[in-house]
C-alpha cells in the first residue's frame, strides 16, 4: 500500500528536466560549491550552520504543508469540473509545493546527518558531507518561489472560473489524455 500512494507522489512530480533547471537549483549549486570550499578552510563554521538550518527547512515544510492545504480546500467539485473541462490536472498546481516538501525531507536527513559530524572530523569528510546538503538545503529554500509563483497562477486561475457556469462539462467526445 505504501508503494502505490508514493507512486502518486512521483506520478505528481514528474517534473521535465526544463522545470528543475531553474534559478532555485542554481542557487543550490552555488551554495553547496561554497560549502565545499568552506569545509576546507572553515569546517567549524559549515558544522555550525547546520542546526540552524535545521529551523529554517522545518518551517519551509510546514509552510509548505499550509500551502498545499491551502490550494486542495479550494479544489471543490465545480472547480475541479472546470479544470477538467480546460483538460488542466489539478496536481499540477500542487507539484511545486510537493517537490519543495519531498526536498525539504531529504534536506533535513541530510542536516541531521550534517549536525552529527565534529568540527574536528577530517575535512575531506565535512565537504563530502556539507556539499551535499547546503545543496539541497538552499534549494528547498529557494524552491519556495517556483512555489509561490503557482500559487499565484492558482489564485488567478480560481477568479477566471468565477465566469464558468458550475455544471460545466467537457464536450462530447473529449477525453483527458491520460498522464
């Protein structure tokens, strides 16, 4: 049972590879370059971030978890109806968020792994793996705008519905493709 309803989850993030190279995957990159240089120059400081770290990625994935409830509350049955009949998958506008929140887990591994290390653990161990996990820290980070872009787009997509009758239907012989 576990493995059917994580399959929904990566059905949902089926990102293309255009939409994971975006700035915030950049950001990430950048800073998981700078923590492999600070690991050999300044290993206690990259030790040190992690617990505050840890802070920061658990109120992203809650904030993200308020995100997401936010926009599946507005996904009634009229409105999915609608989606359906402008052949829009309503898991679309939630992918962002679900990426961000499936990110932020692993970043938190990773940060628990990370606060574990001593500041006095060899170098080379601290960049293995500090690098890693600045990574995927800042980009949980920076995901949050992707995020927040949708929900925009989500918001102005409910006020163009506002002008589509509730019993809409899609015309005969139209089906959704499936995913």
């Amino acid at each position: 049972m576990a493995g059917r309803i994580n399959q929904h989850l990566w059905e949902a993030l089926d990102f293309k590879l255009s939409e994971l190279l975006r700035m915030d995957l950049g950001v990430g990159v950048a800073f998981g370059l700078a923590a492999l240089a600070l690991s050999f120059t300044e290993p206690d400081a990259v030790v040190r971030a992690a617990p505050g770290a840890i802070g920061v990625v658990g109120v992203i994935v809650g904030a993200v978890i308020a995100g997401i409830s936010f926009q599946a509350a507005f996904m009634d049955q009229a409105f999915l109806r609608k989606l359906r009949a402008i052949e829009s998958e309503p898991v679309y506008y939630l992918a962002p968020f679900l990426f961000t929140a499936v990110l932020g887990v692993i970043s938190m591994f990773a940060l628990i792994v990370m606060s574990a290390v001593s500041p006095e653990a060899p170098e080379g161990l601290i960049a293995l793996i500090s690098a890693p996990t600045a990574l995927l820290t800042t980009w949980t980070i920076a995901s949050l705008i992707p995020g927040l872009a949708t929900l925009v787009q989500f918001v102005g997509l409910k006020m163009d519905a506002l002008d589509v009758p509730d019993d809409v239907t899609r015309p005969e012989g139209q089906h959704q493709t499936p995913r």
